[in-house]
C-alpha cells in the first residue's frame, strides 16, 4: 500500500478488489454455475452410487411411477392430465432424492410428496412445457406451409411445390426444431428439483434452469450422449434395463442439481 509523501492524510494509492466468497454451504446459487464438462460423466457415476446404496427402493419407486403413469394414460378423458401429472411426481423424486441425501434412505412414498408440496406450481410447469412444445411444432409446420404455400401462389403444382422443399430445407427445419425444443427443455429439466426443494415460483425456476443449462452445455451435451447410450443398451433386454436406467437418470439429474446450483 502506498501513501502520498507530500500529503500524509490522502487515501491509500493501492488498488483494492472485492474477495469473492462462496455461501454457506446448501445455499443456492442464483443462476447456476459453470461446471467442467467432465462433469457430465461424474454425474452419473455419482448417480450410479445413490442408486446402489438403495437399489430395491429405487427399482420399487421407478415401478409405482411406471404404472401410475400408465394407468393415468389409458384412462379416456383425463389421460391429459400426464402432462401435468409427470412434473408433479419428478418433484417427488427430487424430494426422494433430498431425504437420500440427508439420510441415506430413500422412501418409496415420497414420489407422491409433490401432491401435497407445491402440487399448483408443478401442474403448471407441465403445462407451461406441453404449451412451449405445442408453440415449437406448430411453427415448424408453419414455417413448412408458407414455404409450399408460396410456391403454389408462385403457379406451381404440389408435387413441384413439395420437391421445392428440398433434403437441405427439411433437414434445416428439423435442426431448427431440435435446437428449439432444447431451450424448452432446458427450462424444464431443474425446474421441479428448484420448485420443490427451493420455493421458487414456476417462472423464476424455469429461468433458473435455463441459465444454469445455457452455462452447462458441454457437460450436458456429454451427460446426454451418454445416457443415450446406455438408453439403447437399456433397450435390448426386453427393455428391463430401465429398471436400472431410469433411477440412474433421476439420480445423476439430482446429483447435477446439486453440482450447478448448489454450495457444497
């Protein structure tokens, strides 16, 4: 630090920087961080040791999900009601998860803990997704009509009007739908796990789970060609590898959770 010589009262010449310091440990960081893209792959490892230290509870939980999902679908009339019932049980799991965490165990109960936990906020956000998905495809068949539309209006037949198209326009279009429903996605995939266990409301928690999945495409994008991966292994047994795969999946999402949001 350095002083003026010829005024002994000035303030001090040296520069000074704010320290930055983390929060107590189980807070929440606003916005998510940036972690390394290995850490894509250590979320599931770490995934795989929470579902080993309860793998019958696990398996049993992802069974009762199952079929009250299943039942729910093929009930006429109010099989819309999955799009809203999916949310309101992965807020469950995410609770489930939160109790492991704590405690070592996982209660097969606590995938109906989003029913009586912020079951309003849930609903909506799987509202809120059907309407996003609804918004994304209907602008890609939209974006598709114009574009043969204008080609009729220009005195062309359809056959000529559809070839127009072209392999490079549709696959363009599907690319773009992709990179759309991303987005969606990213808004979504936190988003039950900060409502739950974080009292956010629906908008703050999307907009949390977008920033913190925009911070983290590398470790998603490996995390996600990953368990695609072993999505088709999965698949091979008569699909009896989602047994496994699919607690794994919850797991690893929790375990990621607590990596970009919270302070360890």
């Amino acid at each position: 630090m350095q002083q003026d010589s010829r005024n002994p009262y000035a303030p001090p010449a040296a520069s000074v920087q704010d320290v930055f310091e983390p929060g107590a440990p189980g807070t929440l960081i606003r916005g998510g961080r940036r972690v390394p893209a290995g850490n894509g792959v250590s979320w599931i490892g770490d995934g795989w040791e929470m579902f080993k230290q309860q793998a019958g509870p696990w398996i049993g939980l992802f069974i009762v999900f199952a079929l009250v999902y299943l039942v729910v679908g093929f009930i006429p009339f109010i099989n819309f009601f999955n799009v809203v019932l999916f949310p309101v049980l992965a807020g469950g799991v995410m609770i489930a998860c939160e109790n492991q965490h704590a405690s070592g165990e996982l209660k097969v109960g606590d995938l109906f803990a989003g029913l009586q936990r912020k079951f309003g906020s849930l609903a909506l956000l799987g509202l809120m997704t059907f309407v996003l998905t609804i918004a994304v495809m209907s602008l890609v068949m939209l974006i598709m009509y114009l574009s043969v539309f204008g080609a009729l209006a220009g005195g062309h037949s359809m056959k000529v009007a559809l070839a127009g198209l072209g392999a490079g326009s549709i696959v363009a279009v599907v690319i773009g739908c992709i990179i759309a429903m991303s987005f969606v996605y990213a808004a979504a995939w936190y988003a039950p796990a900060l409502i739950v266990l974080q009292d956010l409301s629906v908008f703050d928690a999307m907009k949390m789970s977008f920033a913190g999945g925009i911070k983290n495409i590398l470790p998603g994008l490996i995390y996600g060609i990953c368990m695609f991966v072993w999505a088709i292994l999965a698949s091979l047994p008569i699909l009896l590898g989602w047994l496994v795969l699919a607690p794994l999946m919850w797991a690893s999402m929790y375990v990621s959770y607590r990596d970009i949001y919270i302070e360890e």
